[in-house]
C-alpha cells in the first residue's frame, strides 16, 4: 500500500510541516489583494518564519514540487467553497497507479487507492495515520477512508477521486483564505518511537498516538501558548502572539454580540 520511492522523497520534504489556520489570519491582517498564497510566496515565508498553511496551501505547494519532479499529480477534495472544505492530492507513478497524498490531515505517508495495483487491499493498515488504523474502501469513482482508533471509535473521510480542474482549485482556495473562523487551529506530526499527531485547537491541546488520545486541559496565557507551539514547530514566535492574540479578540467579539 505504500507510494514508490520517487514519490515518498517528494513527500518527505514536507514531513515536518504543521497544517493550521493561523497563518491566513496574519497574511490576511496585511490586506492583501489576493488571498492565496502563491508557492514562491509560500516559500518565501517558509525561509523567513518557517509557517507553512492550511490544507490549501500545502496542497497547492506540494502539486509543485510533484510537477518539478515530473510526477503526475492532480487535487481531489470535498465540501469546496463551505467551511468544511478539504483538499488532497492524487499523486500517480511510473506504472499508473494512484496514490492519496493528504497534508492537510497530516498523514504520516501517501496510500494506494487504486485497486489496479496487485499490492492493493482493504485490510488495516498501520503507519499510515497517527494515532489510528487506517482501511481504505472504494466506491465507484469514490474511495472512503476509515479512521480506526484504539478506543474503537470509527471516523470516515469519503474523497471523489476525479480531478479538480486548476481554476476551481485556485477560486475554492481563495474562499477558504477568507474564511476565517473563531478557533485557533494547528496540527503537526511528532516524531518519536512512533508517529505521533500533536493539534491545538481553540486554546487547548490534545496528543493521539496508538495508545490513545491525551488532552491537555491546562489554562495557559497568550504567551505560553506561543512558547509551546514555537517549540513544536519552530514558528516564529512574533507572528504566534499576534496570531494568537487576534483570536482572542475576535472571540471576545462574538462573545459580545
């Protein structure tokens, strides 16, 4: 089930990249004239504050390192152009065979989804998704992906795997940059004897590894929050505070309305 090597090196680049929402809020604060990123801007505030984005983002951005690498590759998604929206990336090697490559959900590697390829099947699979068994099942022109953890709670993701053309990519992106939600959320892979899946959301934290999901429900400052995340991630601390401070207000004013 797992990619060709040519098309694991490509995503391995990205293996320490956090999928959170915080970086849209401070490039949104600069009143920009568009509000997706280009790759070469990404890029270039990866250099100077290593944020990276949403699932957008990093979908958009790893499209262009598959296509500099000359692997085919196309987006998929569901819930476009709504505040559910998701976005991943097909990625297809030497022998046709289709593989998801999911950022945004911070997989530890691409899966098969093609049930041409001899290696494929629907069993359990480990090492694939922190904290969870993963199954993958298709449907006709869809595939369904099972989220199975330790305490047997089961999540399912469903993904059309027909292409999403560049232009309805670029417009869905635009609106997701401009939706900007009450809640504060990064997500970031931890490694450590295993893969671990490391979100903060809405001021509070959790851990998901095999064995289970751990919450960390302690109050902590604006300041603390940004010293923890920067650790994790290495992101600039500056940006952490406004970006952080920004939601707090914007809390307070839904609080009060």
């Amino acid at each position: 089930m797992q990619a060709s090597e040519n098309i694991l090196k490509v995503w391995n680049q990205f293996k320490n990249f956090p999928m959170e929402t915080l970086t849209k809020v401070w490039y949104t604060k600069q009143n920009p004239s568009q509000y997706q990123r280009s790759v070469e801007m990404m890029k270039e505030h990866y250099k100077q504050y290593k944020i990276t984005g949403n699932c957008f983002d990093l979908a958009l951005w790893l499209l262009d390192e598959f296509k500099r690498n000359h692997i085919e590759a196309y987006a998929i998604g569901h819930n476009l152009f709504t505040k559910d929206a998701h976005v991943a990336v097909i990625a297809i090697d030497k022998n046709k065979y289709k593989y998801l490559c999911d950022l945004g959900d911070q997989w530890i590697q691409p899966i098969c989804v093609d049930q041409n390829n001899p290696f494929f099947h629907s069993e359990e699979c480990i090492d694939f998704f922190p904290g969870a068994k993963i199954q993958v099942q298709p449907q006709g022109a869809n595939i369904e992906i099972l989220y199975k953890r330790l305490n047997g709670k089961i999540s399912k993701q469903v993904f059309n795997l027909n292409i999403i053309d560049e232009n309805q990519l670029l417009e869905a992106a635009e609106f997701s940059q401009r939706l900007i939600k009450p809640f504060p959320l990064l997500e970031c892979r931890q490694y450590e004897n295993e893969v671990t899946h490391w979100e903060f959301y809405n001021f509070k934290s959790y851990s998901s590894s095999m064995n289970g999901l751990v919450e960390d429900s302690k109050q902590r400052t604006i300041e603390e929050w940004a010293a923890i995340i920067q650790e994790k991630t290495n992101y600039n601390f500056e940006i952490l505070l406004e970006v952080l401070n920004y939601y707090r207000e914007l809390q307070s004013l839904n609080i009060k309305s």
